[in-house]
C-alpha cells in the first residue's frame, strides 16, 4: 500500500504540507489483523495513534456479566488512540476488529514533533475528536432518550444513508443484526421484531444485510417525531 | 475578578506563555447568568468558547415529549463549545445554568491565532476534549450496561469522590435527587428508592445533599462488582 496518498485523503492528513506528510507516512507501521482480533482493552497503556486502513474495527465497552455497548465502529481512514495519548496514556475502550483489517500505527511523539512545526495536524485532530464527541452525545441520547424503534429509524436515517434518504435508497448495513443490537443498547431479538413490524408497515424491505427504503416520510417521522 | 490569575489555574491555561495569557485574558468577555438561564442551544451556531468562572452549566440532550439527559456538569475551570467550534459551529446539546453562574467568553479566531505562534493550547485543548470524550464512553457504560443502583454507586465513588472513598467521607451533591435522576438516565422516584436502600443496608447516610459513606467496600462492591 502507498502510505503517503492514503494519508493524504484522510482527515488527520488534510491540509498538511508535503514533508509533513512523509514524516507521517515514514513513521506510521503497517499491522494486520484478523477478523474478530482484539487490538486494545480498557484500560491498557498505549503510546501509538491507530488508523484504519482496510475493515472495520469496533470500540465498545463490556459488564462483568458478559454484556457489551459498541460505542462506534470505524472505518478506512478513522482514528482511535487518541483519547489515551493526549488524556493519561490509558485506553478508554475496547477496540477489536469485526472483518480482516490493516491498521496503521504511529507513534504520538511523531504527531507532537509534526506539531510543534505547524499547528494543522492539531487542528485536525480537535476537528476529529469533537466529531467523535458528538457522536457519542447521539449515542447517549439515543440510548437514554429514544425508543428502539425510533433508535433504529435514527440509525438508518443518519449514520447510514447520512441524512439523505429517498424513496428506494439502499441502507447496507456493514454489520450483523446481532451487532447492530450492541451499538442500539438491546437484544438482537428486539432489533428483528422492530424490523419486522417496519418490514409490514411497509416502511422498508429486508434482503440480507441490505435494507430499501419504501416510505422516507414515515421513517423521518418515526427518527425524529 | 482578575481574569488573568483565574485563567492561569484553568486546564485551558497549563503552561502558557505569559503574552499569550494575557492576549487569551484581553479577550475573554465577562457575562452573568441567573439559575436556570438558558445560554446556547441544541444545533445553535456558535463563534465562541465558554469557560465556567463561578456556578455550574449543565449540558443536557432533551426529547419531544419533554424527557431530558444530561450528558455533564461543567464547574469553575472547565470549557464548553470546543466541539462546535473545531467540527461545524453547531453546538451539539442544550446548555443552561444550573445556578448564579459566570462565564467568559472567548472568540475562537483568538485561540486559532494563538495556537499558530505557539501549539500549547491546542494540547491542552486536545486533553480537555479527550477527558470529555472519556466521560461520555463511561456515561454510556452506565446508561447501557448498568442497573441503577450501580450508577448511583459509581457516581458517587468516580464522580463525586474522584475514586478515593474512605469510611466517613461526604460526597456533597452539587445538585438536586431530581438533577441526579437526568445524569443517572432515571426518575426521582427510582433515586430516592436506590438510596433509601443504601441507607438501610447501612452503606451511606443521607441529610440533604450530603451523602456520608459508612462502609466504602461495599459501596465499591456494588459500583465494579
């Protein structure tokens, strides 16, 4: 893979200057992981920013008793890691790969020397951050403030089809039934019940992981009613 | 007040040079807010930061049908609207006083102008957001994975008594059973339940808004157990 014209279209390396981003490409090392392989738990010391390159990897938090929250799940391009280095080293989360993935990984003393250069990496960043700070609002709100239902219309509407839905648009889902029931806060069986019952009101149609739209309206009204 | 010594002891203002303090300080304005004020609302455009001087701010996310979630508890020190200003300017939740509260506001083209002499604060910004961004994952973790009582337990050890319980220490609610039940992501009803218990069990005593912990272990067994 050619590190460097990858960064160069991902959000952390908008806008940086050529050398900028050969050192950023120079330091980064490939690693390759397996489908469902653990990259980090809660709670470990890590010294290095992850990016994916090729997947898609699943950060989510676990209870003793053996259940578990996605928190968000990222894919080429995204980020993690960051969290740890700029706050007390310690991952917040655990981060494991839901499909055969590569990562890249760079050391934080990189990305702090970049930015005593120039500040655009930093920048950068904050923009990322903030971004998964807003998600993760959405998430709280979803979980504490919406109905299953509604949690799924809202899931279809905004973080798949990005807010633009129209009448025969195809929400492919990246991920089981069973795992969208961990990122929606309940059980897979709650999630087929509420498809279903989509399904009759002739809302949607479901083939596989591939969701049609039949009825924007009815499902806007049903995310944010 | 003294904006600049104020400033100085905030995350915002860690090792600053002494010229950009006093350029961040010229430019802060000053404003007061009664209890219960409104500031900036959900997907209101904002261009400037907010740091709290006195009082408490409350960021919350509400519904339709009148159901609110707070997603944090912001005191003196501490910053808000980094997340519109570094994503879209679209502040992501509802922020209101929670009593007699004063606030500076900084235009943000002063920090972007500032970080490009000198990165620091753009670091010390990347650590508040990071911290806040942790906070919110441990909020999920609790709305999604925890029955109540433990919320409550976890609350009071992690939040309140910043994990250094002792027999006999108070954890001094800032706020009301009613305030306590919106960041729990339950009812009143359901806090007064969970602490009449613990009272009974004889881990905690109650008067008022203080909370004195009589037996740490197994308050701590109910939070991780």
């Amino acid at each position: 893979m050619d590190t460097l014209s990858f960064l160069q279209n991902t959000p952390l390396g908008k806008s940086l200057s050529e050398t900028q981003m050969e050192i950023l490409a120079k330091s980064a090392t490939e690693k390759k992981y397996r489908a469902g392989q653990f990259i980090v738990g809660d709670g470990h010391e890590i010294r290095d920013f992850y990016m994916v390159v090729k997947g898609t990897v699943k950060m989510s938090k676990s209870s003793h008793d053996g259940k578990e929250q996605t928190l968000c799940l990222l894919g080429p391009g995204q980020l993690f890691g960051m969290c740890a280095v700029f706050s007390d080293c310690l991952f917040p989360a655990n981060a494991m790969t839901l499909e055969k993935s590569t990562l890249l990984l760079v050391p934080d003393t990189v990305l702090k020397d970049l930015a005593r250069e120039d500040p655009t990496i930093l920048f950068n960043m904050l923009s990322i951050l903030s971004d998964r700070l807003k998600e993760a609002m959405l998430l709280i709100e979803s979980l504490s403030l919406m109905e299953v239902p509604k949690r799924v219309a809202y899931f279809l509407l905004f973080s798949n089809l990005k807010n633009t839905c129209s009448e025969g648009a195809i929400a492919k889902l990246a991920i089981s039934q069973r795992e969208l029931s961990k990122i929606l806060g309940t059980t897979p069986e709650t999630i087929s019940r509420v498809l279903k019952k989509l399904v009759e009101e002739n809302i949607i149609r479901v083939r596989g992981r591939s969701i049609r739209i039949i009825n924007c309206e009815a499902l806007e009204e049903l995310a944010t009613g």
